[in-house]
C-alpha cells in the first residue's frame, strides 16, 4: 500500500468510551515512538524526532494523536 494513501484516508473515528486493546497498544507504541526521539535516542535508533504523531501516519486509518507536552 503506498504510504501517501492512509496519509490522505478519512479517518475513523474513535469512541473514547469504547477503547479496545488494539487501540490502547498502538497508542502505546505512538507515545514511545515520540518519547524515545526526546531522550537524544533519535539518532541511535534512526529515527526523526517529533513532538506528536498520529495513527495513520503509522497506517492505522483511525483518529488517534499522540502529543508530547
């Protein structure tokens, strides 16, 4: 699947009541994801630090956003 097309899918929404196991493990792996590049580990694990990321820039067509404050 290319990459530019879950980018531009609409999104499902997500029932914050409703939360599934799926949900809560990739929000897990967003946080870390955006944790891991703020504690200068970018470079060692090659990646681009961020300060926020959201599920379908991971391929996941849902509406989920991870933001570091």
């Amino acid at each position: 699947m290319d990459d530019t097309l879950v980018i531009r899918m609409k999104c499902a929404p997500v029932d914050p009541n409703a939360i599934t196991k799926d949900d809560e493990l990739l929000m897990q792996k967003m946080q870390a994801y955006i944790d891991e590049s703020y504690v200068n580990h970018a470079k060692k694990l090659h990646i681009v630090p961020g300060i926020a990321i959201a599920a379908n820039q991971l391929g996941v067509p849902k509406q989920i956003i991870y933001v570091h404050f």
